[in-house]
C-alpha cells in the first residue's frame, strides 16, 4: 500500500484538482444533481476516490485471498474459472406436470439448476381444496399436494444431477420430506441430494407474512431440520436466510445486509441452544439475498457480507472449521425494480443486477423474466432471462478473474461503509434483545418502512427516476402474453388431490399422522415421522394440521 509521505501527496493532488480543475467546471457548468448518493443506503458518493480513501485498508485482514478468511474476495479458490455459477430460473406454474414441462424446457436451454416456486396455499400448508385455497390454487406457483405432486414435478429428472432450490418456508420441513421420498424411490443416495430449503421463518414476520405457527415452535422444526439433514442428508442445505424478501420491503442495501445477518445469528444460537454443533450443521446454512440497480453498491455488499460473516461466526460462536465460516448465497435480481410500463426496459434492468451478483461473487443466481411485474413470466421470457446469465458467462469477460473490482479504491471504500452500517445495526438489535424481539417490538419493519416511505416520496416528487414510470414515459403499450392459471387448472388439481385420498392406505395415513403428533408434543426429532407421513401419501395440508393442533397459529398483533 501507499505510505505516509504517498498518501500527503495525493491529498495534496485531489485539494489542487479540485480547486484547479474540477472546481472551474462545476462553477460553470454544475453538475447533475446536488448530491450524489448510493441507490438505497444514502452514502454520499465522492466525486473521486484516490488511495486516501482505503488508507487504512490491511490486504491480509480485510481482503486475503478467494477461499482464504475472510472470504472478501470469494469462499472458492478458482470461483468462476473453475465452476461457473448455478443457473436458476424461479420456476412453478399450476400443476406439477405443466410445472415438470417448464423444468424440461429450461434444462434443455441450459438451465444448470432448478428453482421450486410454490402456490400461496402450498406456501400456507393448506390443500388445494381447502376453503382458504380458493382462487388462488397454482396462481404464484406449483401446488403441491402430495407426494405423488413432487414425482410429476421431477418425473424424467434424476435427483442425483440437479440441484433443486425451493422458496418454502413455514411447510418447509414437508417439502423436503417429499423431495426426500422421491430421492429415495428414484434410488439416489440421500447424501448425493443436493440443493436449499428456504426454511427461514424470521423473515417471514418481517416481510412476507406466510408464516403458520409462532416462532418458538417454529424455530424448534427449523433445529430438527438441521439436525437430522446433518445426518442424513449432508449436502443440502437445510436453509437460506433471505435478506430478498426485506429488500423488496423496502429496506436498504445496509439494512438487508444488517437484519439477514441477524437473523442469520438467531437461527445459530436457537442450534446451539438445542446442543448442536456449529461446525456440523453451519456449513448447510446458505443465504439469499437481493440485486438491485446500483451495481457498486450491491458488488460492496456482498462483499461486506462474506467478511461480516467469517467475523461473527469467529469470534461470536467460536466456529473452528472453514467451511463453517463461509457465507454462500444465492441472488434473485430485484422483483421490485421491475415495472409494468415499457416491460422491455426490464431485460436492461435485469442483466445490470445479474452483472452485480457475478461480480460480486454469488454461488447461484436467479434472473428475473421481464414480465414478472404482470403475472408468471412466459416461456419466451423466460429463456431471455436464462440467455441473460450464458451471456453474462461466456461473452462479457467478468467471469474470467476473480473479484474484479477489487482495489477499486470506490469499492473497497463502500464495501466498508456497508458493512460499518451493517455492524451498527446489528448492535442495535442486540441492544434490543436480539432479532425476535426487535420484530416483536416492531422495530426492524419501521426501520424498513421509512425507507420504503421515502423511496416512494422521491419517485413522486421526480428526484429519483424511473425509466419509464416517472420520466421517458409513452402513450401507449404493446400487447403481451400473459402466462395464466385458468379454472379449469385448479379443477384438475382438485380431482387428482381427491384420486390419492382414495388410492392410499387411510390406516397407514393415520398411524403416521398420529406419529408425527406424538413427536411434535415431545422433545422426539419431527424430520422421520413427517418423512413417514409423506411416504404414506398425507397431505401438506394434513401434516401441517396435525403441527398447527400442537404449536397452534401464530396471530398478527400477538406477542412474538
């Protein structure tokens, strides 16, 4: 690095460009705006950022080496020149066979991993016949309903050569049985299973709100989860703390950063208290977060969050062995920066953010379909969006050399600003008792909602523009396809739901229902008798009816 007399000189060079050279030109011409910040956070952006700025920058510390602590640089030691990303394509309609075509579809174009998404009723533990179900069976998703479900959705698919990512939450544990028992039938090994369960409840009270039973049970399925996983099925990874769903909140790029990271530390404390070992079961845990406009602000923190995590699970837990040191993740591009007006804007938009999650190291990636604003993107979208990532891989060079921007004195600049925030966040939630109490208090969503608030106040007033929704505006559209769930869908998933509630063994069903009851009212691991329930043909919804008799439903308003 510079030393002291370097550093002075340089000093002295910006103070006399700037009154010599940019100073003349300002007073003259302007600039575009009065101040210049990061998209979401609100760091001031200096006009130029010398090797005064990361002064006190120590390679070996705050850096090192891809794959060495602190990870800044990358967990793998050749990243991208070795394996490229996963590609994934969120993906899920209707029935699980129109579901298990759309697979086939993707993987014929490329696709190297597969993304579940789920129906609301799915999502909420109920079936598709249930009077909460109405309307709304395989509207945001595949509806699941059963084992037999899960075999369409990978029929033709050996589970041993993909890596199946599914966004499931309160029934998450259900849905990895079921995943589980098609392994198990199509003759994979349990420990060649790989992929992620989201199983991340706390964000769920914070942003999204499909939530079934209060935390402290929940959190309880969320250890037994990691616990048996450990064991039985070592490569999957048993959860994806999602900062995605906080950003699109509204929360800011320190804020989802800082509250992903707390939960995160949550969920390691409630595996500890429950007499884990941290370097057993925290190697499974991944992340999720969210790419959004502003390319150097999200390239910094993801490379905050790596360095954050190496640094809490050292020195807060202890963490002994690499690999339970290494934060992984996957990044969706941002849903909520998609717009309805000039939808072709979108495919700009989303190959910028796919460009910020490469460069800044993600493991996996989600390139949003520019429809998605509408409804269920189309299969022409779709692959537009899979051809965003292959080009962003093997035509635009930025997966040829690891972390490229850094030693970008602006990057390593911000990847410290971020993460200074993250941090101070962080303590402020410990100074409130932690993340359940914090969402208790209502603190973490009014953090999040004046964000949001004042986000809004500056599209409205014009200050931040929108391409296409606030400025650049056109009278009229094009016409797009629409990819829709008809009646006559929900109708047909309704019928096979009754087929299997008439073909299986209903003493079977039962004597496994009543299992997994006796587990969940005492301290025996849920994991085999839901596992059992599944291979008996039960429903989501019935397995989740049994856990909601004994936890009971988390209410809003009610104490956390």
């Amino acid at each position: 690095m510079f030393d002291q007399e370097d550093l002075e000189s340089i000093r002295e060079g910006k103070e006399r460009w700037n009154e010599e050279t940019r100073g003349p030109t300002v007073e003259r011409f302007g600039e575009r705006k009065e101040a210049f910040t990061t998209d979401t956070a609100g760091h001031e952006i200096q006009p130029l950022y010398t090797p005064d700025d990361v002064a006190d920058l120590d390679y070996e510390e705050d850096m090192g080496f891809p794959g060495e602590n602190p990870y800044t640089r990358g967990v793998y030691s050749t990243m991208y020149r070795g394996r490229l990303w996963t590609m994934r394509q969120y993906a899920g309609m209707g029935t699980a066979g129109e579901t298990n075509e759309r697979y086939r579809y993707l993987m014929d174009q490329g696709q190297t991993g597969l993304s579940m998404a789920f129906d609301l009723p799915t999502q909420m533990g109920y079936d598709s016949d249930a009077e909460m179900a109405a309307g709304e069976v395989g509207k945001s998703g595949v509806a699941i309903d059963s084992v037999r479900d899960m075999k369409t959705v990978f029929e033709g698919i050996p589970l041993e050569e993909v890596s199946t990512s599914m966004t499931i939450n309160a029934p998450a544990a259900v849905l990895l049985a079921m995943y589980i028992a098609v392994g198990d039938e199509q003759g994979v090994p349990r420990e060649e299973l790989r992929g992620t369960i989201q199983n991340d409840l706390l964000k769920e009270y914070i942003a999204r709100n499909t939530y079934i039973y209060p935390p402290e049970p929940s959190m309880r399925v969320i250890t037994d989860v990691f616990e048996f996983c450990a064991e039985e099925v070592p490569n999957f990874n048993t959860i994806s703390i999602s900062g995605y769903h906080i950003r699109e909140a509204g929360a800011s790029a320190a804020q989802e950063l800082a509250f992903t990271l707390g939960n995160g530390i949550e969920y390691v404390e409630a595996a500890l208290d429950a007499g884990q070992d941290v370097d057993e079961f925290a190697p499974q845990l991944s992340f999720f977060f969210n790419a959004h406009n502003d390319v150097f602000e999200e390239v910094a923190k993801f490379r905050a969050a790596r360095r954050m995590w190496a640094t809490i699970m050292e020195e807060r837990f202890d963490a002994e062995t690499e690999a339970a040191k290494q934060l992984k993740f996957h990044t969706q591009t941002a849903g909520s920066m998609l717009t309805a007006q000039q939808i072709e804007n979108n495919v700009v938009r989303v190959a910028y953010q796919a460009l910020a999650a490469v460069l800044g190291g993600t493991q996996s990636l989600h390139t949003n379909g520019k429809d998605e604003a509408l409804a269920l993107p189309t299969e022409k979208s779709v692959r537009t969006a899979l051809r965003t990532q292959q080009i962003l891989a093997h035509e635009s060079g930025a997966a040829d050399t690891i972390d490229p921007l850094a030693g970008s004195y602006y990057v390593e600049a911000l990847t410290d600003e971020i993460e200074e925030e993250a941090f101070e966040i962080i303590r402020e939630v410990d100074d409130r008792g932690g993340m359940l109490e914090a969402v208790e208090d209502q603190w973490v969503q009014r953090q999040i909602q004046d964000v949001a608030f004042e986000r809004q106040r500056e599209i409205e007033d014009g200050s931040r523009v929108i391409v296409g929704v606030n400025e650049f505006e056109i009278d009229e559209e094009p016409e797009m396809d629409i990819e829709e769930v008809t009646g006559e869908d929900q109708q047909r998933q309704i019928a096979r739901l009754e087929e299997v509630r008439a073909e299986r063994d209903d003493e079977a069903v039962a004597e496994a229902l009543a299992a997994l009851e006796g587990a969940a009212e005492g301290e025996e691991n849920v994991m085999p008798p839901i596992l059992e329930a599944v291979k008996a043909e039960a429903t989501t919804g019935e397995i989740c009816d049994v856990l909601r008799d004994v936890f009971g439903e988390y209410q809003p308003g009610s104490a956390l």
